[in-house]
C-alpha cells in the first residue's frame, strides 16, 4: 500500500501513523505529478476519492475503487 496525498491534510497524516505500522509506504507531500504516474504505473488497483490522481489512475486504464464523500 502507497500512500500520496497533500502534507497538508490532517486525515491523510493520521491515516499514515496508523497503516505505517503495517507496512504502507508513505508518500504523503513529497509526490509530484511525474512521481505519481510512476508509482501508479506500478499499482494493482487505485482506492480513493474522486480527485486528480483517481482521473490519472483511470486515464492509465487502472482497475479504480472511488470513493464518494
């Protein structure tokens, strides 16, 4: 599991103490577009909300779980 997300957001910070401990991989701030395409080109199946990175996960014909809010 990878973690991506703005270093700003509070939820995401949390989320990344916790699955830490089981072996997520915390990419959290330091990813920029480039990087993300990499680490998504990579990937089995993209799980989040509806964003940039789920529109980039679909445009690479990614399997997608989105999430509604």
């Amino acid at each position: 599991m990878v973690l991506v997300g703005l270093d700003r957001d509070e939820d995401a910070e949390l989320m990344a103490a916790q699955l830490g401990a089981a072996g997520a991989i915390n990419l959290i701030g330091i990813t920029d577009v480039g990087a993300l395409v990499g680490v998504l080109e990579r990937a089995m199946v993209f799980v989040g909300v509806d964003s940039g990175p789920a529109a980039l996960a679909r445009a690479l014909g990614m399997h997608a779980v989105i999430v509604g809010a």
